[in-house]
C-alpha cells in the first residue's frame, strides 16, 4: 500500500507546542512530498485561537499562490 500523500499541503507548525512540537514534523516529506512547512512564532498548541491573523493569513496567502 503507497501511503504517500499526492496533494498539496500546507503544514502550520507552533514554536512552543508541546504537544505536537515542530520537530515531530521532520521528516514529513517523505510522505507529502509536496509539503510546505510555516512556523509561528510565540504559539503553542492552541495556533489558531492564539494567532488567528497570521493563521488565517498563511492559509489565504498559499492557497492563493498554489491555486490561483
């Protein structure tokens, strides 16, 4: 069974998550090779209560760039 993910995907990782730390993502490319990986700075766990801008803002920003 090919497990490998064949969409694009866009991963928002949190500086100060403790429970899904950045580094528990490395190596996620070799399942999505198509992975673009933002880091918030200042978050933990809870990114889209606690930075909902710059959240919302990524997204919008990649969708754009990567679907028109």
């Amino acid at each position: 069974i090919d497990h490998t993910v064949r969409v694009p995907s866009l991963m928002i990782m949190a500086e100060n998550d403790a429970v899904l730390p950045p580094s528990s993502c490395d190596g996620m490319e070799k399942i999505v090779p198509d992975l673009e990986k933002y880091l918030i700075r200042d978050s933990g766990h809870w990114t889209q209560q606690e930075q909902p801008a710059e959240v919302n803002a990524k997204i919008i920003e990649w969708r754009k760039r990567r679907f028109g």
